[in-house]
C-alpha cells in the first residue's frame, strides 16, 4: 500500500486527522494544552492532512489548529471548509448555512484569520444550500483560487449529480462524506464519480462515530451536548439491536490481528487508492492506533465477510434525525435500514 495518497495537488498521509472532536460535537473537549499534544503528536506519527471547518466550535477549532501547526505549515496540507458557519442572532450563535457568494468569501477570510495563514491548500463547501445554485457557490470558490486565497476546492455530502455540475465550474479536488462499513452511502455513485473526475474521497466518521471501535457500549453515557445523543442510530432501541453485530465483528479483528478501530480504517483503505479516511480522537492512544491501521493487510475474503456483516441492510437507524437528513445532497438506498 502506497505511503502517501493524491488530493488534488498534493500528496498526503493515507490517513488523515479529523480536528472536530477537538472543539465540538462529542461532548466535553479536551483542554487546550491536551489537544496541542494531540496534534503535535500527530505531525510526529506522520499524518499531513489536517482537516477542520468555521462550524467546529464557531470558529474555535480553526484557532486552535492555526495556532499549532502554524510553526509546521509548510510540513502539511490544511483543509477547511466555508458555507456553514456559526452567526451572531439576538439570542445567541446558531449554526447557518449559507452557499451566497458574499457569505463564502467571508467565511473564507475569517478562516485565513483563524488560521494564521496566507492559503488554505483545500477549501471544502460544507453544505451546499438549495437556494443557491451549486455554480454560484463554486464560483465564488473559484473567485477565491483566483486571488490566491485557496489553492484548491472541494464538496462535503454531495451527491454524484451535484458534484459533476460543481466540477463544470471549476476542478473538485476533493469530496467529503461519511463513509465506513455502516455508512454505505457513497457506494451507490459518489465514489465512482470522483474517480471519473480524479478527485479524492475524503471519508469521514470512519470508525462509525466510535461503534466500530467496540468501545461504546452504552448510549447512556453520551452527554446532553454530544450529537450523537439526536442520531438515530444511537436511540437506545436502535443501538442496542446494531451492538449485535460488534461480537461477529470483533472476531474478525482478532483473526486479522488488530483493533476493531484499525479494521474499520483498513477496509476503507483496501476499497480504493483515491480514498482518505480521516479519524478523529481526543486520545493518544486512539491516535497511535489509527495511524498504525495503514500497514494492516486484509485479504478479499476478510473484506467481502466484513461488508455481509455490517452495511446498510444490517444497521438499525438512520444517519440523521429529519432536519439533517434534509441538509445533505447525497443519495440514498432505496431500502429499508
């Protein structure tokens, strides 16, 4: 398996760092001098692909990773992303989505702030917003290679369709969805289409927001602020029915020789040269982990087993409540899940 992988101009770790757990979305993050570690120890075990957004902590997590790997720029490959930000209302910061070309530009020079850099190499459209035509949103993208803002562009949770009428505008380096062994989605033409276009696929979420890694055993334990409490999937009915198929999977894990969590991430690494997982930890240990799941070798037959065991017939729930189900572009199995 090759050591580095393509996303757009550059050549990259095959696994990457998701920086979101650092900020936001599962709970309590880890203090600031915890997830500087983190990072840096990163940088250390060899990963170049850093990924954040304005979203993650509005804004937090950008200051955060600008003000790390600041000294280390030169060494990675930076992602962001903009159309989905936090903005100031009366009652306080809310999550909006916006594709205007105005509200990109302003994303984008917030981003470069927070980051402490000149040029962001990837900048992701995290959500496209249907009132705005996909070519408005990616020229305006375009506008900002142009001024030499961002070096290149990307999609998060786009459908194969949106993405070549994006890719009509200006070159998609890079798409961004949720991809493991529950997650199935990307399947169906998303990933071949980045192939046809020579785009990375950048997978995210893909130890199954920590099912496949065996260890959260109890939704009870989710606090009142981590997303997952509000996914379907997580409901106590629903998890407990998907927690089923963690002993058949565990087997499989121990007859490879590795961690549930290094299994998830080989499989995505054996589908396809073009694709890039990137986990996200607060741990050390769960860094390490990760990282080594790259030298990991699995055979046709392991890959085929894991894919009848765990897929989108097998898992109860799905990804997101209705709310979320509707802000993203990607398609779907038209089958019960």
């Amino acid at each position: 398996m090759s050591s580095h992988r393509p996303i757009g101009p550059f050549q990259v770790s095959p696994i990457g760092l998701g920086c979101m757990n650092l900020s936001h979305a599962y709970g309590a993050p880890p203090s600031a001098e915890e997830a500087e570690r983190l990072l840096l120890t990163a940088l250390d075990l060899g990963v170049t692909l850093f990924d954040t957004a304005a979203l993650y902590g509005f804004g937090a997590n950008e200051t955060l990773v600008g003000k790390v790997l600041k000294p280390h720029r030169q060494r990675i490959t930076l992602c962001s992303k903009g159309g989905m930000a936090g903005v100031q209302f009366p009652d306080g910061l809310k999550r909006v989505i916006d594709g205007r070309p105005e509200a990109i530009r302003r994303n984008c020079e917030d981003s470069l702030r927070r980051l402490q850099t000149d040029v962001i190499d990837l900048y992701y459209l995290h959500r496209w917003d249907k009132t705005v035509p996909i070519e408005d949103s990616v020229g305006a993208m375009s506008d900002l290679v142009q001024r030499g803002m961002v070096r290149s562009i990307g999609l998060s949770e786009a459908s194969a369709a949106t993405l070549r009428r994006a890719h009509a505008v200006h070159t998609i380096s890079a798409v961004q969805t949720e991809y493991s062994l529950w997650t199935r989605n990307p399947e169906i033409a998303v990933l071949q289409a980045c192939q046809d276009i020579g785009a990375a696929f950048v997978a995210f979420s893909p130890v199954a927001r920590a099912f496949l890694t065996g260890k959260l055993t109890d939704v009870a334990t989710l606090g009142a602020k981590d997303i997952r409490a509000g996914m379907p999937r997580f409901a106590p009915d629903n998890y407990a029915a998907n927690l089923k198929l963690l002993p058949g999977y565990q087997r499989m894990a121990d007859e490879v020789g590795c961690t549930p969590a290094q299994l998830a991430l080989a499989w995505l690494l054996h589908k396809a040269p073009h694709i890039i997982p990137i986990p996200g930890t607060t741990r050390l240990e769960h860094l390490e982990d990760n990282m080594a799941a790259s030298r990991i070798p699995l055979s046709a037959d392991v890959i085929a087993r894991m894919e009848v065991h765990i897929n989108q017939n097998t898992v109860v729930g799905e990804r997101y409540n209705p709310q979320g189900t509707g802000e993203v572009d990607t398609e779907v199995f038209a089958v019960p899940r």
